[in-house]
C-alpha cells in the first residue's frame, strides 16, 4: 500500500493591507490568482492594534451598512467585539470567539462595527469575515440570522495536548458545526500550542486552503508567514501545520466542493447572471430589502 503524500501547495500570497482610520483591512480573497475557495468568494482580514478612545461602535456601523443578495456571510471574532444589525431585526453583540452568520437569500441589509472588548486591558482587534457563495436555489429564500457565543462553537481537543480546533462550518470528525451547509464546505480554526504539530486527510473532491492570521507557520514542510494566505494542488492527500515558535499559533483552514455554477459577483452581490445582477440592484432600490431600523 503506498503511503499518503502531503499536498503540494499550488500558490502563497500575502494580500495588501488598507487602513480605515487605526482599523487594518486585508483582502484576502479573491486576488490576482484565484477567485474562489469551494463555496468561499470572499475574506478579509480586519485587526487594529490600537483603538481610538472616541471611536463608538455606532460611528462604524453607519460606514459599514451593506445591501447583500446570494450568499451567507460568517463574521467570526478572533478578539475584540463585533456588533450585528440587520434589516429583519436583529441586533446582537458578540465578544472575542463569537460568530455572526447571515443568510442573505433574496436581499438582507446588514451592518457590523468592531471594537475592543476593552481599551485598556485588551485593546486589540482581529475579526475573520467570510462570504460563502448560494447555491442558486438557494439565492431568493427568506434571509435569516443567528449568532453563536464562543461556548456554542463546537471545539474538539487535539492529540498529544497539541491544541485545540474549532468548527465553525462542515464537519471534522464526528463533530458537526451548528453553522447550516448548502454545499459540502468546512470551515476551521486551529489553535496549536509550542511546538505541536496537526494534521488532516485531504478529500480529493474538495479545494484547500490555509490563512495564518498573525503567526508564522510550517505547512507541509515549507516556512509562511503571518499573514500568507495558502491554496494547494489537487496532489497529495495531507496537510500538516507545525507550530516552531515558542508561543501557540491560530490557523484558519477552509474549504469545500467547487462551486459548479456560473458566478457573477458585484459589489456585495454574488448571483450566477448579469441579469440577476440587475434585478439585485432593482430589488434593493425597491426596498424590497428592508431598513435597519434606528436603535
């Protein structure tokens, strides 16, 4: 029988960074090689490393209200809090750990203002956001929302006290995420103490990729920095991520099934025609989204 290879990595990339005042934006995907990861047409990495005393969630939430039609979005709060508001009327505040997920279906206005949990003691930011694409029967259902506290994210513990990982969506193991799936998709992220290692067996069916939010990693036996943004071939079967620092390291690892109808992507609408496209814009300028109704 031979013995399972490790997966070649096909690309690495280390996406520009834009600043929102002393908020940093990373675009993550889609850039210049790669459009989507499975069902994922988009992430973005925010962080701030200091927070402005007369910042206010409110000031943000106004700059950052979106129409979206055609996908789910999952906001997960590596640290800091992320206030949701949304058009069908929820309004939920969520510390580090936490997760927002949103199904836009047929149109959803939504806004989102990070902040720290704490200026003083814990003044950082760093929040994951992730939009996972519809499948077409699925693009004009009734939007919905529901949040997840850091102790309803479901977290299994690693071998040999490596770490820990968490599930935010699919499956790992015989643990399921409480996130809904509308296409065979994973999402998750790994927390890996000095000088540990992890490793998975690939399904050949699906796309691979691994973030490294802000810690240098080994993956597959190649050195990436924080920051790298990872996608591997189809060959091989294993991905293994090595932890050689001196303190524990998180890794968001994602993927899923190719999405195997046509993608059209505007703005924050994402449909599988121009046309639908169209209609989308109509539809929100119809108010046929609804209204974040002042708090």
């Amino acid at each position: 029988m031979l013995a399972k290879m490790k997966k070649k990595v096909r690309f690495s990339v280390h996406s520009q960074c834009a600043w929102l005042g002393e908020i940093k934006a990373q675009s993550v995907l889609p850039n210049q090689f790669i459009q989507a990861i499975g069902p994922f047409v988009f992430l973005e990495y925010i962080l701030s490393y200091k927070q402005s005393l007369n910042e206010s969630c409110k000031e943000l939430v106004g700059k950052r209200s979106h129409p979206y039609k055609g996908i789910a979005t999952l906001t997960y709060v590596l640290n800091g809090e992320v206030e949701h508001l949304d058009s069908i009327g929820n309004h939920v505040t969520l510390s580090s750990g936490g997760a927002h997920w949103a199904k836009a279906g047929k149109g959803i206005v939504h806004a989102e203002a990070a902040c720290s949990e704490s200026q003083v003691t814990n003044p950082d930011v760093s929040i994951i956001r992730f939009w996972i694409n519809l499948p077409s029967k699925r693009k004009s259902e009734e939007p919905d929302y529901f949040s997840l506290r850091p102790s309803e994210i479901p977290k299994q513990e690693l071998d040999d006290d490596a770490g820990w990982i968490k599930i935010l969506s699919g499956e790992f193991e015989n643990t399921i995420a409480k996130v809904p799936c509308y296409s065979k998709e994973f999402l998750y992220h790994i927390h890996l103490e000095a000088g540990k290692q992890f490793s998975t067996i690939t399904d050949i069916a699906f796309e691979y990729a691994v973030f490294l939010p802000a810690n240098n990693a080994i993956v597959n036996d190649k050195g990436f920095q924080a920051g790298e943004f990872i996608v591997f071939t189809s060959h091989g079967e294993i991905i293994e991520i090595g932890n050689n620092i001196e303190t524990a390291i998180d890794i968001i690892l994602f993927g899923g099934e190719p999405y195997n109808e046509p993608v059209v992507m505007e703005g924050t609408f994402v449909m599988n025609t121009p046309h639908e496209i169209t209609q989308a814009y109509n539809d929100y300028y119809g108010g046929k989204y609804g209204q974040i109704k002042p708090q």
